[in-house]
C-alpha cells in the first residue's frame, strides 16, 4: 500500500550577473550586483530545500509499502524499510534559508510553517532506523513500531498539509525565476545553455501531462497518446538543437564549456527521450506492467515504459542539469 507520488525536481537558478568588466560598474550597479547574488543563494537554498524534501517523501513511501497507512502497523517478516537520511540538516537548511536576505513572503511564510513539522519528524524517523535497522521488532513483536507508526501518521498528516503550500509558493518562484534566465539567456547569447533550458521545459510540460492524466503503473494504457504526441516532437527537436549548438567549437569556448563536461547532459537528454518513446509506445500497444512490479517501487521506476521510469529519467536529467551549474 504506497502514497501516489510524482516526484519532480526542480532547477538550480542559472547564476550570471551578465558581461561586461566589474571594474566599470557604478556605486549603484555594484550593490544591485550584491542584491542579486543574494538572491541567487536564497533561492538556491529553497531549491535544495524543495528537492530533499522530495528525497524525504521517497523514503516515506519505502515505510508506506512495508508498514501500511492504516491505525495498524503491518508486520512484514523481514521489517520495514527505512530509508530515511539525517534530518538534521534539512532542518538547518531551512532555518537558515528563511531569515536570509532579500525577503521572500510567500515562501518564507511556507518554510516558517514546515518547519516545526520537520522539527518532530527528525528525532522520531532517527529512532525508527535504530528501532528496525536493529531488529528490536523480533523481541517486542512490534509494540514499539506500533507506538512509531501513529506518531508517525500522525506527523504525515501535518506535512501534507504544510509542504503542499510550500510547493506551491516554490513552483511559483521557480517559474518567475525561468522567465528572467530564458530572457538573459538570449540577451547574452549563450545558445547552449539557453538550448539546455529549452529541453528541461519540454521536458517537465511532458511530467505535467502525464499529472494532468493522473498516469501512473497501474491504469498507464488509459493514456490520451495524442497529448504527449506532439510533446514528443517538441523534445526531439530541442535534442537536436542542442546538440547543434554543442557541436559548435567557438560556441563552447564563448559560454566556457569543454566537451566533456557536457556530455553528461547529452547522455542523460538522449536517455529521457529514449524513456518517453517507450512510454508512448506502451500507451499506443496497451502493455500493462504485471502486479509484482506494480507493488515494489524500486521495481517500477525501472520498468521501461512506465510513468515512474519516464519521471525517474527526468531526475536524472536535471540532476546532471544542476550539477554543471
């Protein structure tokens, strides 16, 4: 019994404060350059917050699948899987992002709100791992496990609520954010990166469709294949963009890449392209997935042609994404 998620990552913010020598810059356009450098890392501390959250979310559903969302705790033969890294930190990144200068009210507020929610996971998922990680479940026949479980639910239920408003703030940000790096892009024109961006955003229009159908393992052959159709299309043109412009010597020395640095990304692009082909052609031939890989999530992000697997390179993509960043 698992918690439906779409796991989405988002983008770091692309920093440049555009061309020209420092040395030239007024009084004036030296602090908006300050201003925006520190912007750039605030935002930058939302990102990180918004993906580790996500990370959290997945190890929620690891617990979900073993321990079940019912009052009752299940009691697999083997434990519960727990998955759940230190929270600690999360929780420091959170306070500190909150105070940080410029204001952000809509997220700001959010994180102020999610994070006495954090506060009361952190301990109580650290005591859980030394509980199962333990096997202290073998001595007490899970009566501790089922004391971690309702306060567990009980905090599930508190997160739900907090960490959608924060989403939505953050999914806010983000596409403002988007708007002025797409339009700085051109100004400057750096061809590649803005070509790199263009695929990120066919890309997640390709993840919205497919929440938009609310598509998951389960009922994938009841997709509407002429909506990803002509997204299809869409991403492979901007693969062959970018790899147009990547091609390009003088581009590559003009934006600072070396070939090898941005291989990467193009393995990682061709590979999502890959994966929603497959996805489209298990619509169109009305492949279902069998139930054993329906009911192991480690299972289902790696079965070729599923919306978890299409979701899964996705990740992967803006991971190689922000790491060039």
């Amino acid at each position: 019994m698992k918690r439906v998620l779409i796991l989405l990552t988002v983008l770091l913010i692309i920093v440049s404060c555009g061309k020209g020598k420092n040395s030239s810059k007024s009084d004036e356009g030296k602090v908006n350059q300050k201003q925006q450098v520190n912007e750039v890392q605030k935002y930058n501390s939302y990102i990180k917050i918004y993906n580790e959250l996500l990370n959290f979310e997945k190890s929620i559903n690891y617990y979900i699948e073993d321990a079940g969302n019912q009052e009752q705790v299940q009691k697999p033969e083997n434990g519960v899987t727990i998955s759940f890294a230190d929270l600690s930190y999360l929780v420091e990144t959170i306070k500190k992002a909150e105070v940080m200068k410029p204001k952000m009210d809509e997220l700001d507020k959010t994180a102020k709100d999610l994070l006495p929610v954090m506060e009361e996971f952190a301990p109580l998922v650290a005591e859980m791992k030394t509980y199962y990680q333990g096997k202290d479940y073998t001595s007490d026949n899970y009566k501790k496990a089922q004391e971690f479980h309702t306060k567990f639910l009980a905090s599930l239920k508190k997160y739900d609520e907090t960490v959608k408003q924060f989403r939505a703030a953050m999914d806010k940000k983000v596409a403002e954010q988007r708007e002025k790096d797409m339009n700085m892009l051109k100004k400057e024109g750096r061809v590649i990166t803005y070509n790199r961006l263009v695929i990120l955003n066919v890309a997640e229009e390709i993840l919205a469709e497919i929440k938009k159908q609310n598509l998951n393992g389960g009922n994938l052959t009841s997709g509407d294949v002429s909506k990803f159709k002509p997204l299809q299309e869409k991403l492979i043109n901007a693969v062959s963009e970018f790899q147009t412009s990547v091609n390009d010597g003088k581009q590559l020395e003009k934006e600072g890449y070396k070939s090898h640095s941005i291989s990467g990304f193009v393995r990682e692009a061709t590979d999502f392209k890959a994966a929603v082909a497959t996805f489209i052609k298990k619509i169109e031939n009305k492949e279902k997935i069998d139930n054993n890989t329906l009911q192991n999530s480690f299972f289902l992000e790696n079965e070729n042609g599923s919306p978890e697997n299409v979701i899964k390179s996705f990740n992967e993509l803006v991971n190689e994404y922000n790491r060039m960043n």
